[in-house]
C-alpha cells in the first residue's frame, strides 16, 4: 500500500470531525444543488479534486459512476457506457452521480466525437455530472458554458510541510529538515507527489534525486534525438524534468507525461522510421522498459541512476541522424484505430475462451491462444462447431477466422 492512498480520504466520514472541511463541503453543496448545473473541477494534479468528488457522493448518498477520459475518448464507447445511466439509479437503488476524470484529455478529430457528446449528455442528463480537468483551455469552451466552474490552486508550503510532519510521524519515519524542504518544494502543490517522493526518500529511491531538473521533458527529448555526442545526450538526459517512476504509484496524467522510457516509446513510433531502425530501437526499448520493471520490483532504486547510461548505451547509436522529434500521445489514430476495431472484439472472445479453458482473460491471450489458433487451422476444426460447443455468440466465428489468417500472414512474413 502506498501513501498516496492511505492517506487519501475515503468518504465524508475520514473527515467528519475536521470542522472546516466539513463547512467547506456544505458551502459547496448549496452553491451546487439548487440549479443541479453540472460542476467542472479545474486544476493541478494531486489538490484533492477526485477526493472532493468521492466525499460528495459519500454525503449525497449516490452511486458514483467515474470514468476517465485519457482512456474512454470516442463517441460510441461515451454512448454505450452512458446510455444506461438515463433511468438515474443503479442496481441498489441509489441515485447516480457522474463523474468524469481527465476530460481535458477528450480533444481533436482523433476522438471521434467525444466532446460532442459529452455537450450532448449535459444537455440531456437528468443525474448530476462532474468533470474533472487539470487545465481550462480552448477545447473545452463549449462545455465550460453549461457547467459551473471551480478552481482548485497548489497546495501552500506552510500546508504541505504539516501535512507531511503528520504522514511521517505516523509512519514512523524521520528526516531531516532538509529533505523534508527538498520533497516540499519539488512537489510543487501537490500533495499526492509529495506522499509519493516522501515514502520513496525513505524507503531508499529518493538518495540520488537532488539533481536540479531545468529542461522539460518535450524540449529535452528533442535535443537529445539530435545530439552530437554520447556526453552531450547524456547530460541533456540528467537535466530532463522526467523520472522513471514506478507505475503502481496512482501516476497523474502529468506524471505519466514526463515518464521518460513511454516519452522515447511514443516518440520512436511516431517518426517515420524504416522498419530497420525502428525494430532495433524498439529493442531497445523494450530492454529498458524490462530494467526499469525489475528495479522497481526488486526495490532495488539506487540502480535507477545508471538508466541514463543503459539509454545511451542501448539508443544512441541508432538516433543518430534519424528524424525523430518529441511526440506525447505515440501511434498515430489511423493506426490505433486498427488496434482499437480488432482490440475490442478480440479482448470479448479471449474473456469468454478463459472462462471454458479456466485460467485468466491475460494468460490464455499470451499462452492458450495462438496454441488453440494453430489446433484450428492444422486439425480443420469446424469454428461453428466449436462456438457452440462451448456456448458463444456466432459472432466470434468470424473474429477467429480472422485471428487465423492474420497468423498465418505472420508466419509468411
């Protein structure tokens, strides 16, 4: 269990007897309920915008129903996922309340209508609704006008230095006073940060992360795709504003931006590369990615200061004179739109196959899978047959028959 999460408030009542919070909650309430226009959250990460929401639901005694919209972007997912909501209560009775993470994360022609239909929701709903955006900007003016706007600041100093006196004392942790300064002023308001750099520094990573970061992660990159030596990428890499965090960590979607390891992937795969060149650095990569996952297990966070080296020593050679330049958001959509379309009927009928076959939905994808594909093909097992022996839809006879020719091209190739 991590920090961040022990110390985040769970429902009204962690917090009931802190009077001024209490307060605050009910002055929020009675700006909210009368015009029930939905509420749009606005600021950083890590200042207590999804713990208001969940106390709020905790006190109005509804279901809340949260999605995230770095992950749910497109039109028909929103439809399908929001369509059911209408009747305005959930299998227990209660009423509903909405919630939408990220939705500064919904954004240009690649999601398909996202925005649109949220606009469409609000108008329509007939149950409470709250987004949650880390940012105020230009693509959400049209929704901005039908919602009511609350903007959270950065946490003060003076606020973080007690609360973190308070988490270290329960923990039973000491530090010293400057490193306590350290974590308050690299946390930058934001108390989920702060927990996070704390339990690092004492539980052994936070040892060798003083460094002084002046570049942001985006200008960096692209200097480092065009550097002209070994000591110059590698000095560009130590003054990046990124990190190679560990993921079971509740990474914000600004924290997940500056993870170095996905800022290469998604960069790499972006630049119109040969397959070549593109194979070796995926390579690469993906050795990195398997070195970063082993520290992180094994706890072993001191090793994490020679990533830069391994990054040079594996990457180098292959950027050179290649054009790659920084990109956030990696394959492009007409890309991902293939990944998508066959992603989502495949991932159905694996789930289905792992129930007959008694294993989990992640096992029989990787292991069971292609073995099964392979039986198919080479015994010529009737796929109608085989569908409703094991009582599926007629709908995955085609998916499979698709999955079969595509190993088979693979096999050609």
């Amino acid at each position: 269990m991590y920090w961040s999460e022990i110390y985040r408030p769970k429902n009204f009542e962690d917090i009931i007897g802190n009077e001024e919070i209490r307060l605050n909650v009910l002055k929020w309430l009675v700006k909210w309920l009368p015009g029930t226009k939905p509420l749009l959250l606005i600021g950083p990460p890590g200042v207590g915008k999804t713990t208001i929401v969940k106390i709020l639901s905790s006190l109005l005694n509804y279901d809340l129903i949260e999605l995230n919209a770095s992950d749910t972007r497109s039109s028909p997912q929103l439809e399908k996922l929001i369509n059911p909501l209408y009747d305005n209560t959930s299998i227990f009775g209660k009423k509903i309340l909405l919630f939408f993470d990220e939705v500064d994360g919904i954004y240009g022609r690649e999601d398909s209508g996202g925005l649109e239909i949220l606009i469409n929701i609000v108008k329509a709903a007939n149950f409470p609704i709250i987004f949650v955006a880390n940012s105020n900007n230009i693509k959400l003016k049209n929704l901005s006008k039908l919602c009511k706007i609350f903007k959270f600041q950065h946490i003060s100093a003076n606020l973080l230095m007690m609360f973190l006196n308070y988490v270290l004392f329960k923990q039973g942790y000491p530090l010293t006073f400057d490193d306590k300064k350290w974590i308050v002023e690299k946390s930058n308001g934001d108390v989920r940060t702060m927990l996070n750099l704390a339990q690092s520094k004492c539980t052994g990573y936070g040892k060798f992360v003083h460094e002084t970061f002046k570049v942001d992660i985006s200008e960096g990159l692209n200097e480092f795709f065009l550097s002209k030596t070994k000591d110059d990428a590698k000095k560009i890499l130590l003054s990046l504003d990124g990190k190679y965090p560990d993921p079971r960590y509740g990474l914000s979607s600004e924290e997940r931006r500056k993870d170095i390891v996905n800022s290469l992937f998604t960069s790499i795969v972006s630049s119109k590369l040969d397959i070549d060149n593109l194979s070796l650095l995926l390579d690469g990569l993906s050795q990195i990615d398997l070195h970063v996952a082993r520290i992180n297990k094994n706890r072993n966070w001191n090793l994490l200061r020679y990533m830069n080296n391994v990054i040079i020593q594996l990457l180098y050679e292959n950027i050179q004179n290649k054009t790659i330049s920084y990109n956030q958001y990696g394959i492009s959509w007409p890309v991902m739109g293939q990944v998508f379309s066959r992603g989502v009927p495949l991932r159905n009928l694996i789930s289905k196959l792992s129930l007959s076959f008694h294993v989990s939905s992640s096992t029989f994808g990787m292991i069971f899978f292609p073995y099964l594909l392979e039986i198919i093909h080479e015994f010529k097992i009737d796929i109608n047959d085989l569908i409703l022996n094991l009582l599926l839809d007629e709908k995955f006879i085609e998916i499979i028959q698709k999955e079969i020719l595509r190993s088979k091209r693979y096999e050609r190739t």
